[in-house]
C-alpha cells in the first residue's frame, strides 16, 4: 500500500480532544478500554461540494449511540456540528467522508471501565465511491454470511459501535476470499438484514421492499430513500423478508453514507437487473445530494 493512501500517513489534521493536530500525531494508548474492550461509537457523513449532509441526523445519532454504551461525550451537539463544518473547511475536502468517534480511554484496564476519560475525535479525508465506480454501474455481488446479525437483547444493535462490526469484517473478507464484493447478514431468526455496513431493498413487481430495522440500524440514507420513494409514487413496504423471498425479487440495492444506492447483480447464484426503480432513486437521491446540477 503507497504512503499516500495509508490512513496512518496522510497529511492534513484531526480535531482529538478539543484541538486540532497534527494527522501523523493523533495517537492513543495501546491500553486503552475502546481497543480491548469494543467501548467506541462512530459516526460516518458524506460531504458533497463542501457541505455534509445530514450532518444534525449524524450527530444526533452519534449522541445516542455513546449514551446506550454509557459514554458521556463532553462536547455539545452543537460543538460537534460546528467543529465538523470547520474540519471540512480546514482540510478542503469537497467530496468526501467525515468521521466522528468517541471511546473511552486507558485509565482502568478490565471490564469495568467507570473512572476512564471519555475521548472525542473527528477526521475527514476525500472520497469519491467506496466500490469502484465500474462496480457500481454493473452493480455489485453479494454471499450470505455465516455471521448473524445478534437479537437486540443480546447486544446494543441500535448503536452505531465499533464491537458490532467484527462480524462484519469477518463475513467482508470470507465474500472477498471468494470473489465477492461483500455479504448479505442475515438476523438472529434467519431473515434477510443488511450488509456489512449497508441497509438492504428489494423491489418485486415494482413495490420496493426493506426489512424491518429492529436488530440492525435504521441507517440514515436508508430513511432518504424511503422518504424520496413516497414522495414520488414508488409504493414502499417495510416488513420481515426471508431468504426465499430474494428468488423472487427482480431488483436489489444497498443503501449507506459509504455507499450511497449501490445496485446488487447477485446474491450468491441469484442474478438481478438494475431496473427502473433502482435507476429513478438513484437520480433522485443523487438530485437531492446536489450530484446533478
């Protein structure tokens, strides 16, 4: 991997703890309680043409992650949301990625961690696409995961934490073993979920399908999308989906800040088109965004 795309060497500055430093200097110790122990939230915002979109939804859901892990933030919403705007400035990014976090540190090193400072931190870096572009317009290929998406009383699933995403690199890189671009999680009942980091539609007979998000996140995009669907007479239907169902459906696409619409052409041997409906919100949301002048 060259210097240039490292995350560890790239230039320009992190806002850590109420200041701005130097990128190659925002450290933290090896000991500390969101390394060994999962106790960090995130959050991820798209910038487009300088502005971050859904920056308030962001934040707030932020906020509400670190307080069902039991992490106080010590910065207000509205600290975060003008920090955010400044980075952007100060790191001239004009499409790309924010990423605020927040963990605790290295204070006490066992499960309980009540005495640990909690950590605030906020970078940003250009992006364009997270799979390739040529990806996107062929659209892209799923494998079912052996990992499940857990029951939401066994694990914070309304929570945006960085312990719930082991699964899902474990499941990417097994796809990517096997020649797929990433994988299709199924919940803790064995109904179809989402992505690794992606919520799921289907469309059937021209009725767009997602499941219902009560083991995984109800992601921010994913709502945009529901609300241009009803907005523009796409007929929208949220329920339990099963496995089974995906033979039937005739178009499949994830939704994400990463992703934005990415069409799905397979989900294990099952090949899908990207059809009509997928192509009209792909021009509405990419309207919305300001990709369409």
């Amino acid at each position: 991997m060259t210097q240039e795309k490292r995350f560890d060497l790239r230039s320009g500055y992190i806002w850590f703890d109420g200041k701005f430093v130097d990128w190659k200097k925002a450290k933290i110790h090896v000991l500390t309680h969101g390394l060994h122990y999962g106790s960090c939230v995130f959050e991820g915002a798209r910038v487009y043409d300088g502005k971050i979109f859904k920056l308030i939804e962001h934040t707030e859901r932020l906020f509400n992650s670190a307080k069902l892990l039991g992490l106080k933030i010590p910065f207000s919403k509205k600290k975060i949301n003008a920090v955010s705007k400044l980075l952007i400035k100060k790191q001239k990014i004009k499409n790309g990625y924010l990423r605020p976090f927040t963990w605790r540190g290295s204070e006490m090193m066992a499960i309980s961690a009540q005495k640990t400072t909690i950590h605030v931190a906020l970078a940003a870096w250009e992006m364009s696409t997270y799979f390739k572009p040529q990806k996107k317009l062929k659209g892209i290929k799923l494998q079912t995961a052996k990992w499940q998406r857990p029951s939401p009383n066994t694990a914070p699933t309304q929570a945006k934490a960085a312990g719930l995403y082991m699964i899902c690199t474990l499941s990417k890189h097994y796809a990517e073993k096997n020649n797929y671009d990433d994988s299709l999680m199924l919940d803790y009942k064995g109904r179809v979920a989402e992505s690794t980091g992606s919520n799921i539609f289907i469309v059937k007979k021209g009725i767009l399908y997602t499941p219902i998000a009560d083991c995984f996140l109800n992601g921010i995009t994913r709502q945009v999308i529901i609300s241009l669907a009803k907005k523009n007479d796409i007929k929208i239907c949220e329920k339990y989906i099963f496995p089974k169902e995906l033979l039937k459906a005739e178009e499949v696409f994830l939704t994400g800040t990463a992703v934005e619409i990415t069409p799905v052409s397979q989900i294990d041997k099952k090949k899908f088109k990207i059809g009509s409906v997928t192509k009209k919100l792909i021009y509405l949301f990419n309207n919305l965004v300001g990709k369409i002048k």
